[in-house]
C-alpha cells in the first residue's frame, strides 16, 4: 500500500541540492515542476531543495513536518467545516444526477491523525469523485493541510 492509502503525512526533501552548481533562479522552480508533472498524485505534497551536508534547508523541512504533524492530529471546527460545506455548495454545487441534484448538509470531523472528514448528504452516492477532488482542495486550501493524507466519508443522513 503506498503513503496516500495509509494516510500519512508526506513531503519531499530533495537532497545534495548543494551539488547543483549552475543554478539560476529559475532552477528550483523547474525541478518542482518536473516532480509535480512527473507525481501528479503528490500536487499537496510540499517540496524542499536541502543539503544534509550543508545543512541548508533541514530547519525548514522539521518546520514543515511539525506543521504536517500538527495538522494530522488537529480538529477543524464543526462550524468552520460547515461554513466552507455551504460556500462550496453555493459557489459551485454538485452535478445534477439522475435529473435531481446531490446536497451535502453538513460535516464533521470523525477522527484525527489521519483526519476524517465525514458529510452527511441527500444522494451521497451521487456526489461524484471529481466533486470529492473540489472539497479535498478546497479543505487543503482553506486550513492549510498541504502534505496531510485525509478521508472523506459521505453518508446518508439519518432519518429522524
């Protein structure tokens, strides 16, 4: 099973970039763009150029691994999770399937480390992966989950 499927925190330390004689500016942002295109699947992942030897950048890395740590173990509130569930909704809402359109009514974290993001919905089941990838980042974007591997649970809502 890889990283992503045992939902671990992930970021990439490429090292000996004291190696790198002829860099320019530009050279950092070319080696990104090329694990990025090369690892799609990774586009959350933060990426730091270091040096064990030097020592350049390893402050940075453990700096960037507590914050992933941190988050892997932290909650989001329920208000503030649903605050961004009706955002999204309202802003772009799920496709129309089956001439009726899915509604996700609210979220709550079930768990930490990794975190669990569990949405209560009409239609759960037709809400669609691509419409699941827009909440995933629109979460890393919005409470800073860069580098954290999450679960998204969509259920139905219990009847009263």
């Amino acid at each position: 099973a890889t990283i992503i499927e045992r939902y671990r925190g992930i970021a990439i330390a490429v090292n000996k970039w004291d190696l790198i004689t002829d860099k320019t500016r530009k050279t950092h942002k070319e080696f990104e763009e090329k694990i990025r295109m090369d690892a799609p699947f990774l586009a959350f992942v933060p990426i730091v150029f270091t040096s064990a030897k030097t020592g350049m950048r390893i402050q940075k890395t453990m700096e960037i691994l507590h914050r992933i740590a941190e988050r892997m173990n932290g909650r989001i509130q329920t208000a503030k999770l649903n605050e961004l569930v009706h955002h999204l909704q309202d802003e772009h809402p799920p496709q129309i399937y089956r001439g009726r359109r899915p509604k996700i009514l609210y979220a709550v974290q079930g768990g930490k480390a990794p975190p669990e993001f569990v949405f209560f919905a009409k239609m759960p089941n037709a809400i669609s992966p691509s419409y699941r990838r827009y909440i995933s980042n629109q979460i890393r974007q919005r409470f800073d989950f860069d580098g954290v591997s999450f679960k998204l649970v969509f259920r139905r809502r219990k009847s009263s």
